[in-house]
C-alpha cells in the first residue's frame, strides 16, 4: 500500500501529516512521533494499517510543520495533540507514542482525553526515577552520535539508512539529499527547543500517571541502553492498568529493528479490546 502524505488543520496550526488507510476495522492509530518524524518507508506502517488508519503528524518545527515562534513547550504539544485527537473522526483512537513522542503520549493520556481508547508507549522518557545525579536518560545532545548509535541499536550495523531514530548524524556520511538533511537538522534543533531542560522529563509527571485511565501497553527494546528495561518497568508499574513487554533483539527503536514483533505485539493488544467486546454483545444478547 502506499502513503499519502497530507495536511492537518489543528486550530491555527497546520501540520504536515502520513496518512495509511486502515485495512480493518479497528479505530484510527494516532502516532506520536520521537526524535524524528515517521519515514514513510518503514516497514512497521503498512502492517500496523491492517489493524485500523494510521495517522502520522509531524510535530511544529519537525518535518515539515511549521514552528510558530512563540511554539515552544511540552504544554504546546500536549494540547496540540488533545486537538489532534478531537479533530480525527470516530470515538476512540489508539495512540501509539515513540521515545520523545512516548513522553508526550503520556502527558497526553493524563489529561484523560474522551476519545483515547488505548495507548502504546514504545521506549518513552518522561520521567525521573533515580537521584538528582544519577542519569536516567542518555543525554541526547552532549553524547557523541558514535555513542547514542551504539546506546540505541541491538545491532547498530542494520541500523536503516537515513533519518531512522537516534544515531540519525552518522547517516551523513551515505547518499542523503538536502532536503534530507535540512529536515534532520530542523527535527533536532525543535527538540531541543522542547526537551533540552530539564532533559527529557517532565519533574511532575510521574506524580500524574495515576491519572492514566485506558488500558495501556508499555513496549520496551530488550536491548536499549538510552533507557533501560528497567527503567520501562518502573514506568508501566506507574501506570494502571499498564502492562510491559520486552521486544529481544531490538534497542530504542523496537518498531524499526523487529517490525513484526513490534506489530505482532500492538496487534495483540488491539485483539483484546475486540475480543472482549464482541464478548459483551454476546453477553447483552
């Protein structure tokens, strides 16, 4: 199938968006991009649209979303995203947020949003867990890209060509277009604008999670060393109803290096909702 690329009016902001019509019945899947925004070559989309719409937007100031000048915090995107989520039709959507995108899926999902039927936070940062100095997070910034590749990648030699998650500055160095590399530099110069300080985390988040009222699935990369296993667990165990599951062979971007584990486990968890409710019209009969 191919992808439509589109655009999305949101209030005054107008966001550049992929769009993969759903192949099943489930409601829309609303995608929260991380350190870079959705490539539509990525093998994860075409079978995730067999379970319901895939919409993909890029964040203002990533891809090609304009930043407004005074567009500039989490507060921002959080908002932004409770708009997103009124303006996609139908009653529920699934939400599916990576790394970055994963911390603003959650601070999304705190707001308890109506139309918010499940979430899938895949390897988010978000919060602090350990001491004032202690790292919970690598530093996405001050960290060599020879290193953040060697952190987020279970085999950084399959690591895909070009603006694939983290590690993306090595990709340079291969047939990348201009256009390529503006869009590369621009996803990172708004991230720093939203996530520089404090890095990564929001300090109340965690002391909301609690809020977190849809069945949720926290999917981790067995091999992340950007944010560990462990730290994933203690994320879902803050979350009701959340449940963790570890994706082997794959590190901070478990939907690019296992994209069928990956869709193998959203799928699973999407069936469960249909399962049960098919089980309360049998029920109700």
């Amino acid at each position: 199938m191919s992808i439509a690329s589109d655009q999305l009016r949101v209030g005054p902001h107008e966001l550049e968006v992929l769009r993969r019509a759903g192949r099943g019945g489930g409601p829309p899947i609303l995608l929260i991009h991380g350190v870079n925004t959705i490539n539509p070559g990525a093998p994860f989309l075409d079978r995730l649209a067999e379970h319901g719409e895939v919409i993909a937007p890029s964040h203002p100031g990533f891809g090609n979303s304009p930043r407004p000048a005074d567009f500039d915090t989490m507060y921002d995107l959080v908002h932004l995203y409770l708009a997103v989520l009124d303006a996609i039709a139908g009653d529920r959507v699934t939400m599916i947020g990576f790394s970055f995108g994963g911390w603003i899926a959650t601070e999304v999902a705190a707001c308890a949003p109506a139309k918010l039927g499940r979430l899938v936070l895949v390897d988010p940062v978000g919060i602090k867990l350990s001491g004032r100095e202690e790292r919970d997070i690598a530093h996405f910034f001050n960290t060599s890209p020879e290193e953040l590749e060697r952190r987020a990648w279970h085999d950084p030699q399959k690591r895909p060509a070009g603006n694939y998650g983290l590690g993306w500055q090595n990709a340079i160095d291969e047939a990348m277009s201009d256009a390529d590399m503006v869009a590369l530099a621009r996803n990172w110069d708004a991230l720093c604008l939203y996530a520089w300080r404090p890095h990564m985390y929001n300090p109340q988040l965690k002391h909301w999670l609690h809020r977190v009222a849809v069945p949720s699935l926290v999917l981790w990369g067995a091999s992340d060393r950007i944010v560990t296993p462990d730290y994933g667990h203690a994320y879902s165990e803050l979350i009701p109803n959340a449940r963790f599951e570890a994706i082997e062979a794959a590190g901070h971007h478990p939907e690019l290096e296992q994209p069928g584990a990956f869709v193998d486990r959203v799928a699973g968890f999407l069936d469960e909702r249909h399962q049960r409710a098919a089980a309360e019209r049998t029920k109700s009969a």
